[in-house]
C-alpha cells in the first residue's frame, strides 16, 4: 500500500480520513493507464490534508473534531509509504 492508513486516523476506531483519486482520460494516444498512475502518484504527493484539533468530550460525548482552515495551522503532507509506478513493455 502505497497510502499510510494509520496517519489517516483522527480518533482511533472512530474518526478517520478517506482519500479517493479519480483520474480521467480525455485523450488516449498510448499508455493510459501509466499515464494515470503517474497522474495519481503526483496527485497524493501534492496533497496535504487539513490539521485537525481534537478536544475530549464529557461523559457520553464523543470528541469534538475540528479542521482547522490553512491560516491557523498548516496542513500537513499524506503520509506516503511507497510511490506506485507502472512500467508497460511492447
């Protein structure tokens, strides 16, 4: 897996964070799919997903959960395990 799940975690068994990649196609001249992967590769590298504050909650609450917007905390980098790379041979 390239994505490190744990990192995606916000409350453990609770709260986490969901990436999905969507690609399109608008032309296809040859090799789409590694153009693709590449696509997505560069796409999760650039990606930074927001801080987020967590406070405890009382008694029954769960924890109150905020992401905070850029101007107060700096979103921090996916956590990347591997970069995928796909290799066609003719």
């Amino acid at each position: 897996r390239a994505v490190d799940v744990e990192a995606l975690c916000v409350v453990p068994a609770r709260r986490a964070w969901s990436v999905r990649c969507d690609v399109t196609v608008l032309d296809n001249g040859g090799n789409a799919f590694d153009a693709a992967v590449l696509a997505a590769g560069a796409a999760l590298r650039h990606f930074r997903k927001p801080y987020v504050d967590v406070q405890q909650g009382e008694g029954d609450k769960g924890p109150s959960i905020q992401a905070l917007p850029a101007e107060e905390a700096e979103p921090e980098p996916l956590a990347l395990n591997q970069v995928p790379v796909a290799v066609t041979f003719a």
